[in-house]
C-alpha cells in the first residue's frame, strides 16, 4: 500500500508543457505537409502545361516543317508563294501535306505521286481527285486536272502528259494548303489567362477558302519568327524577311530555317518567386532578337519561352 501511496499525478503547469510541445510539434508537421502539398499542387500543374505544350507545339514545328513541300515551281492553278512568310503577326505557310482532307472520300493530303502511263493512265487516286501534272525536271505544273473512275486523266495531252507526275492537290480552289498560326484577341480563353494575352489559332484551307481559325495554345504573350540564310562562308545569319540576300547575280533564295519563339503563361497572377519581370527577349542569341515588354501586373506572372529552329528541307 505505501507504494502506490508515494506516487504522484502530473501537475497541471506538467501537462501544459506537454500540450505546448506538442502543438508546437503538430505545427511543424502541419506545415511541412502544406508546403509538400502545393509544391506537389504545383508540380503537377507545370508537367499539365508542358503536357499540353509539347501535344500542342511540336505538331506546330512539324507542320512548319513541310513548308513548300509539293509546291510546283510555278504555282500553277492557284497562288501558293511564297511557301513560308512572316507578316503582320501572321505566320503563313503553303503546302499539300498540311490541312484535313476535304472529304473522307479524297486520298489523304500530301501523299500520293504517281508516274502517268503511256495511257494517260494513274493508280492510287480515287474518282474525282483534283491533280497537277507535274514536270520532274524543273517542279513546275503544267495543268491540274481530274481523275476518273478508271483512273484516266481528264483532258489527256497524249503527247506530254505520260512521263510527268501525277500529284494530288486539294480541290478545286488551289494547289495547296495555306495554313497560318497567329494571335488573336477575338477567342474567347480562361479567366486565369494574364491580360495582354491571346490564343495562338491555327487556320488551314484550300487556297481561296475562308478561313475558319482554330485555337492551339491559350495565354500567349508573344509570338514571333526568324528566318536563316546561309552566307558565302557557310555562316548562318537571322533576318526577320523570308527572302535571303543575293549570293550572286542569279537573285535572292529562298531561306534555309526558320526559328519560332513564343512567350506562354506559366503560373497563376504572384505565383511568380522572383522580383517582377519588365522584360523578355527572343532569339537572344542571334542578331534578330526580339524584346516583350510586360506591365506591372504581367510581371507577377511566371512566363515560359519556347524556341524552335526548323530545317525548311522543302525550299532548298
């Protein structure tokens, strides 16, 4: 009995310690566990943007990469040059393997070449094809013509057509795609979009068609582009024009890459860590650059460049 008498209770002020390190303790977690969720908040969000960047941006790249690709030296039935331009804000380009197909009867666009037998006669076409008869030697169109049900060419010239090259165009507008990428401030984008920005649209049709713009890429700040020229000494030199300077007295050429540069809202308004932005720069590392003015409240926004320098395989 005199054991259980000698022990004694926690005291109150005992108890009270107890509770303060523990809410101090408590508290610690608390935060640490808030600060791992809105870093994992975030982090999720980033790799959501770059997801939705990357489906979006490069099939825009791959796209400006077929730039004059099955485009006839002459342009025949329809004006497709030139096959990649800059103006206005406007990036424009000409070709047949861009655009959608005109209906879910015609062979895909871009395609299908075929030598035109001795007949006047092609394989692969459906009925109703719009094609231009093509010369090798030179890339220029000698007409544009249809294809029949049993794979004639209409209006056959015997005498010239067999030989050439039977390519598929759209029809019956023109002999290519335009398809043009620009801002545009009359597409609805989210609320949390900064002001100053807009949509990057998308707009692809036969050349003569209306065209019917597409939003791409919400929250855009900038969009711009750059062409390359190579000079006598193999150096590549940037210029805002799409046409090159003369290498000799034959005349200009055409460019041979382009650079695309856009500036994309990364964060919501003052998740931005750093001191407020005033400026952005493009093609900081060429002697095109081009600079982004941004106002006080666009500076508390976090902001992500993309740069891309495209080959124009097609125009050489």
């Amino acid at each position: 009995m005199k054991m259980f008498k000698d022990q004694r209770g926690t005291s109150l002020v005992e108890l009270m310690i107890a509770m303060a390190i523990f809410s101090l303790i408590l508290g610690v977690i608390f935060t640490l566990y808030a600060t791992m969720i809105k870093t994992s908040a975030s982090t999720r969000k980033i790799a959501k943007v770059e997801g939705e960047i990357t489906n979006t941006v490069w099939p825009i790249f791959k796209e400006i990469e077929s730039a004059g690709y099955g485009v006839t030296a002459n342009s025949f039935g329809g004006s497709c040059s030139p096959e990649i331009s800059y103006t206005g804000g406007v990036l424009t380009i000409y070709s047949t393997a861009a655009g959608t197909q005109p209906s879910s009867t015609q062979t895909a666009p871009g395609t299908f070449s075929f030598i035109i037998g001795t007949g006047c006669t092609v394989s692969g076409f459906n009925a109703g094809d719009t094609v231009s008869i093509i010369d090798p030697s030179n890339k220029s169109s000698l007409t544009t013509t249809t294809v029949t049900a049993g794979g004639m060419l209409t209006g056959c010239v015997t005498t010239t057509w067999p030989g050439n090259i039977a390519y598929w165009i759209p029809s019956p507008a023109g002999v290519c795609f335009d398809t043009s990428y620009a801002l545009s401030n009359t597409t609805p984008q989210p609320a949390t979009c900064a002001s100053g920005t807009q949509p990057l649209t998308r707009s692809s049709v036969a050349v003569g068609s209306a065209a019917n713009p597409q939003p791409m890429l919400d929250c855009v700040l900038a969009f711009s582009c750059i062409f390359g020229c190579i000079d006598t000494s193999g150096n590549v030199t940037w210029q805002t024009g799409n046409t090159c300077p003369l290498l000799n007295s034959n005349g200009n050429y055409n460019p041979r890459f382009v650079r695309i540069g856009l500036v994309e809202q990364d964060s919501n308004q003052n998740e931005y860590a750093g001191p407020p932005q005033s400026t952005i720069t493009l093609f900081s590392d060429t002697t095109a650059p081009y600079t982004v003015s941004l106002n006080t409240t666009q500076g508390t926004y976090r902001w992500r460049t993309i740069e891309r320098t495209i080959s124009l395989r097609n125009m050489e």
